[in-house]
C-alpha cells in the first residue's frame, strides 16, 4: 500500500509532458495525467496481444485466483483510492460515493471470480453429443465514463480478463487519474502486459476502436458515442457490448405509502449527484397521492447535504464538468420558463466556485418538456401527474431509450405487472438502480446491446464454439 501522495506520484507523466486535472468542487489542480500518443497505444495492444494465450492457458481457477489477489490489493488501497476518485470527480467520500465505488470494484472482482462457467451439453441423445464452451475473444478494448470511472472500468476488465482475455482501457478525459491508479493497483497482482490503460485524446481513441488486434469493444457512454464506435468497429467486425444512455422512469402506483418510499426514490434519482446512466430521472406520480409524494421528496431532499467531497458530512457533490453543470441548468430553466413549479433548488450561487447544482425537484411539469424528454444527467428530477396505469406505461415508454425503470407498490404482483409492460432492460421493483454482479444488466431500444454481469456477462466476453462429436 502507498501513501495518497506517491501512488498520485507514481502516475504522473514526465514533467512538462501531461495535462492538469482540476477537482470540480474547488477549481484546484489535482495532479498531472499523461497524455498518451498513438506509439503507446500501440505498444500497449502489441504487449496485449504478446501476454494473452499464456493467461488464457492458465485456466478459469487460476484466472479467479488472481483476480481475487487483486481485489485484496485494492482494498489494501482503498482510502487512497478514495480520496483520488473524489478529489478528480468530485462525488463525497461518504454516501453512495466515492468510497462506496472503491468497495464496489472489490466486490466486483471478487463476484467475477467466483461466477460459475461450465461446458453446456446442448444434445446427448447417444448418437449426437454436443458441447457449447467459451473461449477467449483475444484482446478487448474497454472504454469507460466519467461518473463512475473507476467501477465501471472493473465492470468491463473483471469479466474480461476472467475470460482469458487481455485488457486495453481507456478512460474519460474527465477523470483519467482515478482510472489510471486503479490499473497501477491492480498491476501489482497481475501479470505483466494482460492490463493496460491509455490515457489518450479522440484520435488515439478513434484508432482503438478500429484496431484490427482489439477483438472486442466494451464501451459505457452516451448514444451518439456508441453510434461512433459502431461505425468505427465495423470494418473489423469486432464484437461490442454498448451501455448507452438512459431517461429512466419510475411509476408510482396509488397504492404507494409517499413516506415509506420517500429516500428510496431520492437516491434511485439522485445517486452520484444524478449522474448514473440507470438514475431514476422522470417520476410519474398518481394524482391520489402526488402532493404526497412531492412533500415528502421535499424533505428527504432538504436533509442532504451537498459540498465540498473531502468534507466527510457532504454526501452530494457538484457536477463533475462545466458541459454537464450548463445541459443540467438550461434544462431546469426551460422549465420554469414553461411555467412548471419548482418545489426544491434551481437556483444556483454562482458565487462559490465549483460546478454545485442545488438539489432541485420540479412538479406540474408536462411530459414533453425538455427536462422530462432529454437526460438531464444531474440532480433534477420531473415529477409528472398522471390518472391511469396505460397512462403511465405509456409515458413512461414515449422514449428511444430503455435502459432500466422502477414501478413503487406494497401489491408486488399488480408492481410486476406493471414492469412487464415497459420497454426496458432492467425495471426493479421499489428500488431504482440496483446494480448486482450477479444479474445480467443492458439496455433496451437505443440505450445499447449486450449484457454485462454474471453468467450471461461472461459469456459476453467469449466466442461461443461447439465441439460436436
């Protein structure tokens, strides 16, 4: 284990050679990330593509064994890792947040490594017997966000790397640092060359999207950024796994008691500051019990403190971006300039530095406004009245995307029923945005393809063949 300052030291580029990181709640440099040039990219599939038959022939178990290891290294950095991730993204150290990410990359490799996956006997009649086995892609290309860059980047090399492959990363410009002393961590258990990352500008990204030695492209991001990586990896047919954006619903049946579901429904919408793809980010509320509900949100609200992360009583943080601070308050303007009434926040004090939104609820809203229809991707969250169940499921599948909705109901059958009409990947049931490595999770619509955790997760980093005979 390393002190904070060397393993920040030990990421650093050459003097004069990176780009300065600054914390989003203060403005203040956080450190210096490299910036890597189309030779390193380079150099880092060729070792790639040099390390990956040996770690695929080590087998499953072994492969598990070392991915434990790694866990255990990086809890034995966990408050370094912690302090890094909320410095250069800005969510709190407590809450659902920073620390909360590190603990989930631990539990997530240890998941990973403990998945069962066995050869499928498809036909054994006597005459005919046929195995269906998965066998390692090559080299896969993971490409991750900036909200949840370090467990997300677990969420694609884990299940990678225990299939056999080896693993390229590439990080969001945003939040480089995070991701690049998570690698180093997790190096420290690892073989050499199966686990690299590249901290890189849009052209050497481009070009790990078309390399012809990356196999496969895992990439977690809006929509338009997948639609470009679909066009890019065609020419290779490489194999991709798309985790794009979402607007999530959530509808709450008359049935619902307003203050028992309350925090539930504020931190499914309001986790990370509201910059998780599956947040709740549209409610729809029956008319019976939607002052109700609006009150009791209100003063879930009221009691979370936001500020500065490294402030151990904040558990909301600023917006990681000024691109994202200005989408989430011309949205909320277009609001209250459409006559929607705010019950909670957005009016922000420019005076302070940081990119802080005040936790903002907005009621009476129609369903076509722009806060309703576009991804705020922030802490705003649409409160919209309806009358009827086909109402609400209607509404709530007026969208192109899917990525996950939630239903809110003590009646879990008339609940699941409902989920079952929404057009979506995953819909939870009093719950919004639980995430587990056991349950396979994707998109719907043009929320993306393919499926990550689990089994399921990891037959997606495999090539299916079938011995028949």
């Amino acid at each position: 284990m390393e002190t904070y300052d060397a393993l920040l030291a030990s990421i650093a580029p050459a003097t004069g050679t990176g780009r300065t990181i600054l914390d989003p709640a203060t403005g203040e440099a956080v450190g210096e990330a490299p910036i890597h040039g189309l030779d390193y990219l380079e150099n880092a599939v060729s070792a790639a593509v040099a390390a990956q038959p040996a770690w695929a022939a080590l087998g499953h178990d072994a492969r598990s064994a070392a991915l434990l290891k790694a866990a255990d290294a990086v809890e034995r950095s966990a408050e370094e890792l912690a302090q890094l991730l909320s410095r250069e993204q800005g969510k709190p150290l407590n809450g659902p947040n920073a620390r909360f990410e590190v603990g989930a990359c631990v539990a997530w490799l240890r998941a990973t490594a403990g998945l069962p996956l066995e050869p499928e006997t498809i036909v054994d009649d006597g005459e005919t017997r046929a195995e269906l086995h998965y066998r390692p892609i090559g080299v896969v290309g993971a490409i991750g966000p900036w909200n949840w860059p370090m467990m997300i980047a677990v969420w694609q090399l884990a299940p990678a790397l225990r299939m056999g492959n080896a693993v390229v990363v590439k990080p969001s410009g945003n939040t480089p640092l995070s991701v690049l002393a998570l690698v180093k961590v997790l190096n420290e258990e690892l073989p050499d060359g199966i686990l690299s990352v590249v901290s890189c500008g849009r052209e050497v990204g481009a070009r790990l999207t078309d390399h012809p030695a990356i196999g496969k492209i895992m990439f977690t991001g809006s929509t338009a950024g997948g639609r470009a990586i679909i066009k890019s990896s065609a020419d290779t047919v490489k194999r991709l796994t798309l985790e794009l954006g979402g607007n999530d619903a959530g509808i709450v049946l008359p049935d619902a008691d307003p203050k028992a579901i309350a925090q539930d429904i504020f931190w499914g919408a309001f986790l990370n500051t509201g910059q998780t793809c599956a947040a709740l980010k549209r409610l729809y509320v029956h008319d019976s019990i939607y002052d109700a509900v609006c009150e009791e949100l209100v003063a879930v609200a009221k009691a979370m403190p936001m500020g500065n992360g490294l402030d151990e009583n904040n558990v909301l943080g600023p917006l990681q971006n000024k691109a994202q601070y200005d989408v989430v308050a011309n949205l909320v303007e277009a609001a209250k300039a459409s006559g929607a009434r705010v019950l909670l926040g957005g009016d922000p004090d420019t005076s302070q530095p940081g990119y802080f939104y005040p936790t903002t609820l907005v009621a009476d809203i129609d369903n076509d406004n722009p806060l309703v229809a576009e991804e705020q991707f922030g802490p705003a969250l649409p409160i919209i009245r309806y009358s009827t169940i086909d109402e609400a499921v209607e509404k709530a599948n007026g969208l192109d995307v899917g990525l996950g909705a939630s239903v809110w109901s003590p009646d879990l059958k008339a609940a699941r029923d409902v989920a079952a009409r929404i057009q979506a990947g995953t819909v939870w049931i009093n719950r919004h945005g639980a995430v587990d490595p056991r349950i396979p999770f994707g998109g719907a619509k043009q929320s993306g393809y393919g499926v990550e955790f689990g089994v399921e997760g990891l037959k997606a980093l495999g090539v299916p063949q079938v011995i028949n005979g």
